[in-house]
C-alpha cells in the first residue's frame, strides 16, 4: 500500500523527548521562580545613610535588598540560557536515544525483508533479556518456523501425490498403449485391470480432497457419542474384517464428545480399516472401545499385527505412509487415512497418540474435548 511519506518515528520520537524535557525544565523555573516571589518585595529596599561630601567615599554600610523586576533582569537571561541547552540536549541526547531503542525493531524490519523475498531459513534469535521487543523477535522466528515446515511439508505432499498419481495414470496409460496395438487381444482381464487401476486414481483423489478439507473447522459442533460410532464404523466393515479372518470387538460406554458426526465416523472407518488391512497375523483381532475421561471422551484402536519401531510409528500420519509395505491388495488403501485423522482431531481440538503394542500391532487412541467442555 502506498502511503504519503512523513516523519519517521525515530524524529517523533527524539522531539516528544526534547518537548518533555523542554516542559519539565520550563516547570521546574516555574516552581523556583513563584516560590522565591513570595519572599521578594515589589520594589527594591535601601537601609543606611547616604554619603556626605568630604567623606573620601567611604559611606557606611547599607543594606540593599532587590525588587522583583531587579531579579527578573538578572534571571531572565540565565533561565532562556539554560533552556536553550536543555532543548539542544534534548534532540541530541533524544535522537541517540531513539536510535538506541528503535534498533531491535529495525532488525526485525530487516528479517521481515528477507522473509518476504522467500527465505524462510532466517532467523533473528535477538539476545538479552526478555522486553517487548525481544518478545516481538521470539514470536516472529516462531512463526518463520512454522511456515517453514508448512511449506516444507506442502511440498512434500504436493511431491508424493504427484507420484502417487503418476502410478496410477502410467498404467493405465501403457495397457491402452497395449490395446491401441493389438485391438483384437483387448481381453475381460485388461478391462478389468484398466477399472481397477481407475478406480485407486479416483480413490487416491477423494482421499487427497477429504484430506484438503479436513482439517478446516467450518462444520457445526454437536454431541456426537463415541460407541455409536464406533458400532457403525465396524458394522460397515464387517465384510472386509470376515473376508481376512480378522475379528472386530466393539466395547465400552457412553462416550459424548462435540463435533462433527460425518468426520468423526470417518475418522473411526479409518483407524478400523487401517488395523484390519495392516492385521497380518492368523485369526487376528482388534479391538475398538470408547471410555470418558474427565472433560475427554477417548476412543482407542488397538489390532495384532507384526512389531513396529517407534522410529516407523513416528512417521504413519504423514501422508502416504503406510505401515507395511508389503501390502498390495485391493483394500491397501492410498496411505492418506491416519494422515486424514490427525487433521480431523487437531479441527476437533483433540489428541491423537500412536503406540506400538509390546506383543506386536498398534494401538491408537483419540482423545476429543466432551460435549460439555468443548469450546463453542
């Protein structure tokens, strides 16, 4: 935005100092002056006999007080004197002043110049003690920090769904490729592997859109109960569960938390797909419970499965990550679910914790702010 150019502030700054002290000192003669007034006479006072011819000029003693306009005189120019020092001190020692306390703020300017330019590395780390300059310094390299690593982390999303994507498409692209060169040898089969390969592009498209939305928090809050949830998460997932051998126990109480019943049930679906696709063992199980803890309701997802580092378990809700890279089946998924949970339960002001369970699997609770002690 353009702007008229002004004063700047250190100038403000160093004629507000020379004013106040202009006015202080103007105050203080004031005080001076009228508290002598009250001890001085209007006129000058003269005691003693006058001189008489002859005497040589020595006189006897008199006694002489001056009059108020006689000290006016006198006063007069030493108080203007002394005021124009003050005001020459004034917008020096002002002016250095200012230059001396604008200096944090000028370094600060310089860091939001070169932010602006697209370096996000730089960081002020301003030293001394804690001011409010200090306090302005520590909050902006907070937030180059965290810009930094939304950046960062955009282009690395924007990276992976790009060759996500690119699989996909490349397929699908070489079996038409195929069929262009032999019309003839266009099989069920290749039909078949051209709509499923079509269909995990369009899968991993709604998960990237679901995810883009997800954590916006521009849905209505209202109380939402956990087991419910929980309950409808495993009925709609029973098939895939009963296909793998997998066996789903729902249990626990009434567990009320406020937000949004469509992504909280999405949120269950995924935690629950994810624990049976990535459910390697025989007769394997899982488990999902709802329980209140004060102020929280908290649902947990806990299956079997093969052992995970903590190192691996750091790393599963970033997106396309998946915890067992053996996968390849049809209900694989694109590796965004617990990526789309984490941004579902930081819009719900919630917690999400993953652990490795000791005996292998993983364990993962969510932990959502209770009707009554969400925020409005």
């Amino acid at each position: 935005m353009d702007r008229r150019p002004g004063p700047s502030v250190r100038l403000k700054l160093t004629i507000s100092y020379a004013a106040l002290l202009l006015i202080a000192g103007a105050l203080l003669l004031a005080v001076v002056w009228l508290f002598l007034l009250r001890y001085v006479p209007r006129e000058a006072i003269s005691l003693g006999e006058p001189c008489e011819p002859g005497t040589g000029g020595r006189c006897p003693p008199t006694f002489f007080m001056p009059g108020r306009l006689d000290l006016w005189r006198a006063f007069a120019p030493k108080a203007a004197l002394m005021m124009g020092l003050l005001l020459v001190f004034g917008l020096v020692g002002g002016w250095f002043l200012a230059g001396r306390m604008l200096a944090p703020l000028n370094q600060i300017a310089g860091a939001t110049r070169i932010a602006a330019k697209g370096s996000l590395a730089h960081r002020i780390r301003m030293p001394g003690r804690r001011d409010e300059f200090r306090e302005l310094a520590d909050a902006f390299d907070s937030m180059l920090e965290q810009i930094e690593a939304h950046v960062g982390e955009h282009q690395r999303f924007a990276a992976n769904a790009s060759h996500e994507l690119r699989t996909p498409l490349a397929t699908m692209k070489t079996l038409l490729d195929v069929a262009q060169r032999d019309p003839s040898g266009c099989t069920p089969e290749l039909v078949d592997r051209l709509s499923f390969v079509n269909a995990r592009a369009i899968d991993l498209t709604e998960a990237l859109l679901l995810l883009s939305r997800s954590g916006q928090r521009s849905f209505t809050r209202e109380p939402v109960d956990l087991s419910l949830v929980a309950e409808e998460a495993a009925e709609t997932l029973l098939p895939l569960a009963e296909e793998r051998g997998i066996d789903i126990q729902v249990s626990g109480g009434l567990a009320t938390a406020a937000g949004s019943p469509a992504l909280l049930l999405q949120t269950a679906v995924n935690l629950l797909h994810n624990a049976i696709v990535h459910n390697l063992s025989e007769d394997g199980n899982v488990w999902i419970t709802t329980t209140v803890d004060p102020d929280t309701a908290v649902l947990t997802v806990e299956n079997t499965g093969a052992r995970l580092t903590p190192h691996l378990v750091a790393t599963l809700t970033e997106p396309f990550q998946r915890g067992n890279r053996r996968i390849r089946s049809d209900h694989a998924g694109v590796g965004l679910g617990l990526a789309i949970v984490e941004n579902v339960v930081k819009a719900h002001d919630g917690r999400l914790t993953l652990a490795a369970r000791p005996e292998g699997g993983l364990r993962v609770e969510v932990r959502l702010p209770s009707a009554e002690a969400a925020p409005a």
